[in-house]
C-alpha cells in the first residue's frame, strides 16, 4: 500500500510536478531573456554572422513562449513536457557558448544561471540529468561555427551582464522567500491541527494530557495544587437523534466556547474525543468546584438559534490528585467515579471524589 507521506511515491510526485510549467515560466523568460544581452553585444563584438543572432534571439526570446504554450500547456503530460523542456534550455543555453567563442563572463553565467534554475525547480537530480543535453547542445554550434575560444570580456559585455545578474539573482531570491513564507505558514497549520480540536478550538487529547501531566508532576513536587474536572454531555446521542448531528455538533461547540469563558488563563481545557471534555486547574477542590459549577450553569444558560427549543446539560466529576495518584491515569479514574456519581444522581450535577457527592442541580 502506497505510503501517502513518502515524497518518492509517484502521485505525489505527479502532483509536485503538475505545477512546475507554471513555476518554471516566469523564471525562464527572465533568466534566458536578459541573459540575451549580453550574448548579442559579444556576437556584436565578434561580428558573428546573422544566423547566430537568429539563433541567439530564437533561444532567449522565442524558445520560452513556445515551451509554455506549445509543449507544457498542450501536453497531454505538461509536468513530463516541462522536464523535457528544461532538458532543452540547457541544450539550447550550451549552444550558446561557441557562438560568443567562450566569452567567460557570460559564459559562465548563462552556464550557472541554467544550473542553478534547474536547482530551485524542485526536481531532484534535473540539473544532473541535464549534463549530457548541455554537451550535445555545445558540440552542434561548435561543430558548426568552429571551437574557437576568446576568453577575455570586454567592460561593454560585462556592463550587459549586470541586468541578469541582478534582476535573475533578486527573482529567484524572491521565488525562495515566497516559498519559505509558504512552508511556514504551512507547518504553522499543520502544528495547530496536530494540538487543536477542529469542531470546539479546544486542546485535543494528546495536547491536554501534556499540560495535565505536567500539572500533576508540579503537585507531586510540592509546586501547585491541582485538580482534574471531568466533564460529559447528557443524554447527548439523543441530541444527535431527535435533532441532527448538526444540532450536536452546535452543542459541543457551546460546550467549548463555555470552557474557553469560564475556564481561567492558568487552566486547561480539551476535548477528549465524542462528548468528552477535561479540564485541569492548578486550584483546590474548592476553587475547582466553584469553576466546574460555572461551567455546569454556562452549558444549561445555552441556546441555539437553529434550534430554539434544545438544551443542554453536563455532568461534571472532579478529582486532586490522591498520593498514589502516579500517573494521570489514576487521577482520570478517580474524576471518572466521580463523574459517574453525577451521571447517577440524575446528571447536570458536579460531584467530587473527597467527601459526599455534591447535586448542583
Ligand atoms: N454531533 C456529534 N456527535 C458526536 C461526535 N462525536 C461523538 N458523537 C456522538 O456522541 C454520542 C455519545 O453518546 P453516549 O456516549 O452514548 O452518551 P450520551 O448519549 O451522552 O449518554 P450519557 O453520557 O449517559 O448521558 C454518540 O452518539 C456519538 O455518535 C461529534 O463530533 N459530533
């Protein structure tokens, strides 16, 4: 079975590349359109004959509309014509190379342009693969027009290497901090969704159970005290049956929007999963029970537009730590008797472990 999260795997891969055409075009007729420049004035300085102009203005002016329109847009394979496309701008960057006589200024600089563009399209090992294309590309002009090699640059070619060293170099800089920002952005999303509830905004379970640990560890060390309130919404598959799970899902976001009111900075509220929630605080029993019976009132004060004749109710279990209470499991067990004794006395009640069962209700 395909792994969705392996880069290697091919529709991910198709999906990567599908957009390349688009991505690469831009770069390619600022990159081969000002790295034209200075490939005219040197033929213009070797008064190279008019097919190499021709040849010159085709690869840098024509080659990168024809590449957009006619291969990657109309194929029925646009990532797989884009490949072949950036294959060919090294083939066709190469064959400049004879033409200016080895001109080196422009010559590596067309050369490194044309690598590094093959770089920052995101395809791994393209530059490589591109090698044998640049050679075919450098024997056919130079088989044509003679090896002949000139390497001085004269201070006029160097001056028309300027617009494409700057305006390509600060073009691609852009594309990498737009992309970067994009990543960022991303992640930031990805973090969120991996420690927040989606329906309530709420911590989910993995992400609450890290603060109620470390909570439980502070009280263990003498640092706070601490108190675990366990809430669940009555009767709530009748909620879902009589009114649509619309309905419910309107009940637990109340639910969460009532724990992010009442709930106080230092405390930490999270959905469990279904009609679950939890809270820890870092208070006693009592000041705990006064929050809970906030939050008890705030789910029964409810309404819903949509619904005007639905209400709701939570039975509530709190529980501190007991000295044996090692882990957060048994501390959740003991709220959860607890819980259990308001679900029995009736429910929309709070009750708590230490001492009788308190009805609120
Ligand atoms: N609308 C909605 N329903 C959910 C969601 N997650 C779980 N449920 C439903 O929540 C219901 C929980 O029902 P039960 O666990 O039987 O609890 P209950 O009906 O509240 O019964 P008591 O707790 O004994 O009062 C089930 O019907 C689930 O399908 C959700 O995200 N949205």
């Amino acid at each position: 079975m395909p792994d969705p999260i392996d880069p290697s795997q091919p529709t991910r891969r198709s999906a990567r590349l599908r957009s390349l055409a688009r991505r690469v075009y831009p770069f390619r007729v600022l990159g081969m359109g000002l790295g034209v420049i200075p490939v005219l004035v040197t033929l213009h300085e070797l008064s190279m004959p008019w097919p190499a102009w021709v040849w010159t203005v085709f690869c840098g002016l024509v080659w990168p509309h024809v590449a957009f329109h006619l291969h990657a847009c109309r194929s029925r394979d646009p990532s797989e014509a884009e490949l072949r496309n950036l294959t060919i701008d090294s083939a066709l960057t190469a064959s400049l190379l004879p033409l200016m006589q080895f001109t080196l200024l422009p010559s590596v600089m067309v050369l490194t342009v044309a690598a590094a563009d093959k770089i920052s399209s995101g395809v791994r090992g393209l530059w490589r693969h591109s090698i044998p294309a640049m050679v075919i590309g450098l024997l056919a002009t130079g088989l044509l027009t003679g090896f002949a090699v000139r390497l001085e640059t004269s201070m006029t070619v160097l001056m028309a290497c300027l617009p494409m060293l700057v305006v390509h170099t600060l073009a691609v800089a852009m594309g990498a901090y737009h992309l970067i920002r994009r990543v960022q952005m991303q992640n930031l999303r990805l973090d969120t969704l991996s420690r927040f509830d989606v329906l309530t905004g709420l911590e989910n379970r993995g992400h609450w159970q890290e603060h109620a640990a470390a909570l439980l560890q502070r009280h263990h060390a003498g640092r706070s005290d601490a108190t675990l309130v366990l809430i669940d919404a009555d009767h709530f598959k009748s909620v879902n049956d009589n009114y649509g799970h619309a309905a419910g899902d309107d009940v637990l976001r109340g639910i969460g929007d009532v724990l992010r009111r009442v709930v106080p900075a230092d405390g930490h509220a999270g959905r469990l999963g279904g009609d679950e929630f939890a809270v820890v605080l870092p208070l006693a029993e009592t000041g705990a029970h006064a929050v809970a019976e906030a939050i008890r009132a705030g789910v029964t004060a409810l309404s819903f537009a949509e619904w005007p004749e639905l209400r709701a109710t939570v039975s509530i279990g709190l529980a501190s730590p007991g000295s044996g209470d090692d882990d957060l499991r048994q501390w959740s067990q003991r709220a959860d008797r607890a819980l259990y004794a308001s679900k029995s006395r009736g429910r929309n009640a709070v009750s708590q472990t230490r001492g009788e069962a308190e009805a609120t209700a």
